[in-house]
C-alpha cells in the first residue's frame, strides 16, 4: 500500500510539472462512479437510439447500428472530476460532433450557440457550441478497447475531457458529458442542466476552477 501511495504521489509530481493538474484536483489511479439516480441496463440495443434536433438544418435519429457505422476517433483525454480527483491518459473511441459536420452528416445552422445533452431518465447537461465542436469532446462508446461500464454511461456517453499537453478554454470538469446519451438538442439560448440546476457552475472551466455557480 505504501508503494502505491509513493508511485501515486510520484505521478502526481510530473503531472503538475507538465502542466496538467488544474486547481484543486489530485491524482487518482482509479476510475471512480460518480451520479445521480440509477444506472439504465440493456438487455440488447435493439431499441436504442439517438435523437439530434433543435438548431440543425434536418433533424435526424440513428439507431445503434447507424450510430457505430459514423466516422470514428481514437482519443486520449484526462478526466477531471468536479469532486477533485483527476485520472490521466484515458483512451476513447466514440464520434467526434465537428467530423461529422465536416462529412455533410450534420449542419447547424448559424444561430445554434449551445448544445443540450439529453440523458437517460430526463438527465440533461448543457455546454457552449465551441467545447461541443472542440477536440477534447467526444461521443464515446468505447474505453480503453471495450464497451463501456453500465456504470459510466454504456451504450454511450458525452465525454468531455482535456488534451494532454493542451491547455483550452474549452477544457471542462467531466460532469459537462452527460452519461447514456440520448439526444442532442441545439439550441441559440443557454439553458441549466440538472446539476446546474443544483448550484453547479455554467461554465465548468477547470483551469479558473468555476464548481460552483452560487453558494448552497
């Protein structure tokens, strides 16, 4: 146990030389669950789907077999939780917003300014435009070459991450993904997600450390 505690504290040393710890977070080697309400299982995805709406030139829906048939990305992101722990150089695979909107499979139309993430059980989260089309957000549905856990968000899940070795404004806390993804609403007006709703920040910007948007 002692060793593990030295190697963690050692890897959170290089991390913090290199930039990448944001305030208030440390190290963690596991991957914690962390939400609110049940965890949705599938006894197959037949039924699955995913709804795009709102601000887009055609509405569309993907079955589950559609969904996995789009333009893909390989992705390495580090995880940063609002509740303070930190997990680096986790690899996604999933569909990344801007390619496919570069393939002419998706077109905003120029007054979409935010994108609502619709969720299992009436769960929803909100981000801008611009962290919706930046790299460190992506459509997973893969972890480290393997569906996802039931508890972080298989089918599919937002992932909101950060690059490693960049440091963006569009760099969020991970609760800005939503978990069991089911519908992408854009929208011109920002609109508060459920833990927005609950005092959570707006924003989520990681390195001003924006948690909180008002005192509980």
């Amino acid at each position: 146990m002692l060793k593990n505690f030295q190697n963690r504290r050692q890897q959170q040393k290089e991390v913090e030389s290199e930039g990448r710890l944001p305030p208030g977070q440390t190290l963690t080697t596991k991957f914690p669950v962390l939400h609110y309400g049940s965890v949705p299982h599938y006894a197959n995805l037949d039924a699955w789907d995913l709804k795009v709406l709102g601000l887009v030139e055609a509405p569309v829906t993907w079955n589950w077999e559609e969904f996995t048939a789009l333009p893909t990305r390989t992705v390495t992101y580090d995880l940063h939780c609002v509740t303070r722990w930190s997990k680096f150089d986790t690899e996604w695979e999933g569909v990344h917003l801007q390619d496919l909107i570069d393939k002419g499979l998706l077109t905003l139309k120029p007054e979409a300014k935010f994108l609502i993430q619709h969720c299992e059980f009436g769960f929803t989260v909100n981000i801008p435009i611009e962290a919706a089309l930046a790299e460190n957000f992506i459509l997973a549905y893969r972890y480290q070459g393997e569906p996802l856990d039931p508890e972080h968000g298989y089918p599919m899940r937002g992932l909101m991450g950060s690059v490693p070795g960049q440091k963006a404004t569009s760099d969020r806390y991970l609760w800005k993904g939503g978990k069991w993804l089911r519908g992408l609403e854009f929208t011109a007006e920002d609109r508060a997600g459920f833990w927005e709703q609950n005092g959570y920040s707006m924003t989520a910007n990681i390195w001003n450390e924006e948690r909180y948007g008002r005192r509980f």
